[in-house]
C-alpha cells in the first residue's frame, strides 16, 4: 500500500520517534479510518447526510495532514459534546432512524469524527482504529455482497501496516534516548514505506491463505446469529397478510435483486414461471389481508422434504422418490434468497414437495408457506412443482360442485355498485365459472393499459377509479379488479403476490429475480379443476440484453457463488465441496495415470523401432543420431550462444551500448593482464589495480584504458567506449 507522503506529515509528533515511522503511522491510520467508512458507505445502507458530514471531516483531517497543521477540540468541549449525543443518539432510535443497527452506526460514525480531532494520549489512537473495526463490522451486519469482500481485504491491509507502524512508534517511545535524527530524506521515507508495504502484503496473503483454508475445512452450522440485527428490505411489506394497494408497484420500481432460482436441467432459461408468495382473501376497498386462521405446522423432517400437496396422501419420502422418478412436467428447482427480512417461502406454482433445513414451517388454508424460525433466515431451500396446467378446453368441460365454505372467496361488500354492473355486462352469458373468468381476463388486458406512474392523487375507491377513471395502473390494479368482479359473477376468488418471470443468466445458470419482477395475479376457484390462475395483466414488452447488460450478469454470478460458496457455507456446502474434490482428485489420478501409460507405450514403440532402423542400416541411423545430439546441444546452449553473439556485437559496436561495451572490454583487458601475471581482486578499483601493476609500460597503457573505461561505464560516454577496442590493442602492445 502506498501512502502519499505529503498526506502523512507528522502532526505533533513525539520527538523520540524517527519522522519516518511518524508520518507512515499518521498517514496509515487515517487510510485505515478512510478505508472503514469507504466500507461501511459502500453497503448503500447509510444515508445522504451521514456520507456527506462524515467524508467532509475525513477531507478537513487529510487537509491538516496535508499541510502539518494540528487542530483539535478541546476536552471540556468533546465531554459536552457526547453527552448532548446520548439525547441524539436517543431520538434517532425512536423517532428519527427507527432502527437499532441505523442508530448504532450513526453512534459509531460520531464517535469517530469526535475522537479524531480530540486525540491526546496514546490510547486515542487505539481508539480510533477499534472505530474503523466497528464500521467495518457495521458493513459486515448491513451487507452480504462481493464489494464488501473487496473493501475488507484494503482494510485488513491497511490495518495491518497500521499496527505495524503502532508498534514501531510505541518501541521508539519506549527507548532511553533519541530513536532518530530530527531530519529524514525522501529517499529513506520511501525505502520504508516501501519495505512495510511489502510485508504488510505478505502478512494479509498468509492470513488469506490460511483463512481459507480454516473456513473450507473447519465443520460449521448456518444460524445467522445477527440475521436478526439486518436491515429489513423493502420488498418486505409487499408479501404479508395485510397489503395496501400500490405497495407492489413501490417494489416494481425497484431493481433489487430478490433471489436466484436455479432449474435443474435447465441451459437455456426456457421457462417463463410464477413464484407464489401470500394468497390473500379479505378486500376492504384499499388493503387486502388474510383473517385470523388456521396452520398446519411441520417439524423438523428427518428427510428434510415436507409434503405441500396433501391432496396426494403420501408420505414426503414417497413423494421424494416420486419426484426424482422425473416425472413430466415437474421441475425441481432451488431459490436461493436475497437478505430481503421476510419468513415467506416463494415457490413456483403448484408446489408439491418443499426441501430444505428449518426447524419449523407452517402451511395455511390458503397453501401460503413460511418459515416460524425467526432465529435463522430461509437463505437457501428447493421444491417440486408441477408446472402442468389444464387446457382452456379441459376447463371449458370441467364440472362438479361448489364446496361448502367458501362464502369468504365471495364477499365483495362496500365497492362501487358499478364495478357488479361492468361485471355482469362483461360476464354477459357465459354460463359456467371458467367461462366468466376467461371474459373478465379478456376484457381487463385489452381495454385497459399497464403503467407504474399512479400520481400523487390518491382516490377515495382506487378500484372503481382504475376501472372507470383512469383506466391505467400496475398488476395490482388488474388483478384486484378481477378477483372483485369474479366475485361478483358468483366465482369464488383470492389475490396472491409474488413473482413473475425474471431474467436468464446464461453465465451462473440460474434466473434473477428482481423487485421489478413482483406481481400480482388472480386465483379463480372451478368446480372440478379446483384453484386456477388467471392473470389480465398485459404481457411486457420482452427483455433485451446489451453488451453492458452482459457484462452485469458476470458480475452477479460472481456475487451468486459469494452468496452460496461464502455467506451460505455449511456443513451441507462442505460436504458437497469434499465429494466434489475426492471425486475430481481421483478422476484427475486416472486421466494422470493412463497419459502415463500412453507416453510409456509411444516411448516402447519408438524404441523398438529405432532399434530396427539401427539394425537394418546403422551409418544412417548413426548420422541421426550425431544430428539429434548436436541439435540438443545446440537448444541447450541456445541462450548461451545469444549472449555471445550479442556480445560480440556490442563489442564490435561500442557506440550502440556505452556502458555494456566498456563492461566487455574492461573484461578482456584483465583477463590479458592475468596473462601478464597481474590479478585484479574484488576490492580494487580500476585506478587501484593499474597503480598496483609493477611494470612501466603496461602500466601506463592500462591506467589510460581505465580512464576510458570509467567515463564509458559510468558516465555512458559513446565516444569513450568507441576508443576502448584502441586502446586495448596499446595494451597488448605494452612491452
């Protein structure tokens, strides 16, 4: 890591302590303070003010750093100061943030900004990189994503040149006398920035290493122990048991992403499926919601497979094995959840079978799925679901009759008497129930238009406005004007939100659903085919991907395999992982033991044949074989021989290379005066070594080719080293 050093200049800076260490640890310290909050603001969870003020106080710090300037606030002052921030830190829990983890991180965020103008003792700056921790920590509770795994590796980094530099500092403290001299030279400043910057890196690459290790191999169980701590998402409120209209189209406008559902089998993203999340049945005109009923609970199934058609009267290990026997139309599939807060299992419609690890789940009348352990987040479950849907002409001739209790599906009391009126006239003579509903469908997808752009206005009957006003709105509006209007013609009816569609990502495999994938449709209740969807919501324009798009769908599977292989690593993760390396280690032996035995068999053969060609014309064989040995020889001197052609060419051109040639040269010339009997040892100069010759003539001749040679090689003189060949013959001529 390199910090600038301008940005380090030591602020009051203890005089037993070299300048270097001070301004490396002042300025790596407040990298590490810098590198905590880029964390902390990178999660996208902090809000505009607290980014803003706190990135001014980073710059006003950086600015004093900058100019070795030192301002600080006064004792007294900082103690007023955090004690008027308890009532601070109070409101916002209560009233302004509402949350604890929101609260908290703006406590840590202050104390800070506090400490850093107010540091004094030692310990304060013990102080502020605890605080940098805790933002992190705060990053680590507020985020599960891959940039967070980025900014954690810079700040390890930084923390640990900073407590390398700590440490420097507190034993230059600690000495008798003056650790250094009051000056420092940019070159020394860089030398060791740049020596603790290495190790700093060679630290966090074995921790990284053995990190990994410990985490792939250590046995671990995935209870979330601060999921509870997490901030809800918004998408949250979209799928209880009480939704206001319009709080589906707040989660379309968003590009969240909601989950990841992987098809087994699926390469091509074939499917264009519904993700079931609450059926909901009461309307009071403005709010739909479930009454009080109800659940079946499931404990812990030893097979973790759980039976959500109890239509079928089997056992989840029946269906389990029913399941896997691939029968047509059933897809097995795996959701993989976003942190979004909510205890809703979406499912792909008409789910028979639900896999997964919970302690707890509950089925109700209406087949809505939950998980009741709220100590662990439903991260990652999978199911069955047939996706085989009657014909229109099966549900033109089904018939049966109606079952008792089912008055609540029809209850349509307080709406606009005109919304029963369009509904009859709609309706018209279609005499049975699925017939009704096919006209209704028809009427709402092609008279009225699809927008998300609502206005501020909000109306006193949202229904009988989208129906006879406006005549545009979201999903929401679509379905809840057809369940009221199904209701009206006698066909029982309930609203489910959930999911719809969502984009392929060839790259991971898998497909993204988003908030912008939220939705709204109808199940409409017919005698002998029992709940059948029905959805008037005109279909969208289709999705088209660009080359940036494509580039995005790299990055979340990326951010897929950190979610699953990273943040969801468990024992079931572990395991997977310990066939998969025992597996493709002994398949990698075998494909490593046949090329063996392959290579071995070529060489036998190219042997016995070589000893064949030998036996029937030997000179031949004799002359390949000279040939052979002089080509080896000839590659593995190859790079020898490069460098003595350079050589020679360098020497024959001094000019093109002044420092190379008058090396060369200077090289020949001792090795004449060897020959002469004069040695020149290592830890002579050219000048010493010319002095030290007992005879005159060579001498003379040797003390002017060293004056040559020395501002060739050392002043990279062309017209020095061009008289070196020269005066090298004077040498040899010497007598």
């Amino acid at each position: 890591m390199s910090t600038p050093s301008q940005l380090v200049a030591p602020v009051a800076a203890p005089s037993r302590v070299p300048p270097e260490i001070e301004r490396l640890f002042q300025g790596s310290l407040l990298m590490l303070i810098i590198t905590g909050f880029v964390t902390l603001a990178s999660t996208g969870k902090l809000d505009f003010l607290s980014v803003f003020f706190t990135s001014l106080a980073l710059l006003f710090r950086a600015y004093l750093l900058f100019t070795g300037r030192n301002w600080r606030i006064e004792d007294r002052f900082a103690t007023y100061i955090g004690v008027l921030y308890i009532v601070v830190y109070l409101a916002d829990f209560f009233f302004i943030s509402g949350s604890f983890v929101t609260a908290s991180v703006h406590l840590v965020l202050f104390g800070m900004v506090m400490k850093l103008f107010s540091v004094q003792r030692e310990r304060d700056h013990v102080y502020l990189a605890i605080l940098a921790f805790l933002e992190v920590l705060s990053a680590a509770v507020l985020t599960v994503d891959t940039v967070f795994l980025v900014a954690f590796g810079v700040f390890t980094l930084t923390a640990v040149i900073t407590f390398m530099t700590m440490e420097m500092r507190r034993s230059a403290l600690a000495a008798t006398g003056v650790a250094g001299s009051t000056a420092s030279s940019t070159r020394g400043w860089d030398r060791l920035e740049i020596a603790v910057s290495k190790t700093g890196v060679a630290i966090v690459t074995g921790i990284a290493l053995f990190g990994f290790g410990i985490f792939f191999a250590l046995p671990r169980l995935s209870y979330g122990y601060l999921s509870r701590l997490t901030q809800q998402s918004g998408l949250v409120s979209g799928f209880s048991d009480n939704v206001t209209l319009g709080e589906i189209g707040r989660i379309q406008q968003s590009s969240q992403v909601a989950m990841h559902i992987k098809v087994e089998g699926d390469t091509t993203g074939a499917y264009q499926f519904k993700l079931r999340g609450t059926a909901l049945v009461n309307f009071d005109g403005k709010r739909w919601s479930n009454p009080p009923h109800n659940v079946e609970v499931f404990q812990t199934a030893s097979t973790g497979a759980y039976n959500l058609d109890t239509s079928l009267r089997r056992t989840p290990r029946e269906l389990l094995a029913a399941a896997r026997s691939k029968r047509h139309n059933l897809i097995h599939y795996r959701v993989m959840m976003e942190p979004i807060g909510t205890n809703v299992l979406f499912l792909i419609t008409r789910p028979e079978l639900l896999i997964g690890r919970f302690r707890e789940i509950a089925v109700d009348v209406e087949n809505n799925v939950q998980n009741l352990d709220n100590g662990r987040i439903a991260s990652e479950y999978g199911g069955y679901s047939d996706l085989a849907e009657p014909t229109a002409q099966e549900l033109r001739e089904a018939s049966g009759v109606m079952p008792a209790g089912m008055g609540r599906y029809l209850n349509a009391d307080g709406l606009d008497p005109r919304i029963a009126e369009l509904a009859q006239q709609v309706a018209g003579r279609a005499a049975t129930p699925y017939a009704k509903a096919a006209a209704l469908q028809r009427y709402l997808s092609s008279r009225y238009s699809y927008t998300l752009d609502l206005g501020t206005e909000k109306p006193a009957d949202p229904i009988a406005n989208f129906l006879f006003v406006r005549k545009r709105g979201h999903c929401e509006y679509f379905a809840s004007s057809l369940a009221i209007m199904l209701r009206q013609v006698g066909v029982p009816s309930r609203i489910v939100t959930g999911f719809r569609g969502g984009e392929y990502n060839s790259v991971s495999g898998s497909y993204i659903i988003r908030g912008s994938d939220a939705h709204s449709w109808v199940e409409a209740y017919i005698p002998g085919a029992g709940w059948t969807t029905f959805d008037p919501t005109p279909a969208a324009d289709p999705f088209v991907v660009t080359g940036w798009r494509r580039a995005e769908l790299y990055l979340d599977a990326m951010r897929e395999f950190w979610r699953e292989w990273i943040v969801n690593y468990d024992f079931n993760h572990q395991q997977t992982l310990t066939v998969s390396t025992v597996a493709r280690t002994r398949m990698n032996f075998d494909k490593a033991r046949l090329w063996a035995a392959r290579r071995y068999n070529r060489i036998m053969h190219w042997a016995r044949h070589t000893n064949a060609a030998m036996e029937k014309d030997p000179q031949a064989a004799g002359t390949r074989a000279v040939l052979i040995a002089a080509g080896v020889l000839l590659l593995l001197n190859l790079r020898h021989i490069v460098r003595l052609v350079r050589r020679a060419n360098i020497a024959r051109n001094p000019r093109s290379a002044p420092q190379s040639a008058a090396s060369i040269w200077y090289e020949r010339m001792l090795r004449f005066a060897a020959r002469k009997g004069f040695r020149h040892t290592p830890a002579q100069t050219p000048t010493e070594f010319a002095v030290s010759i007992t005879d005159p003539s060579l001498r003379d001749a040797v003390s002017r080719f060293s004056t040559f040679y020395e501002r060739a090689r050392f002043g990279d003189s062309a017209e020095d080293a061009a008289a070196l060949p020269e005066l090298f013959r004077e040498v040899q001529q010497s007598k």
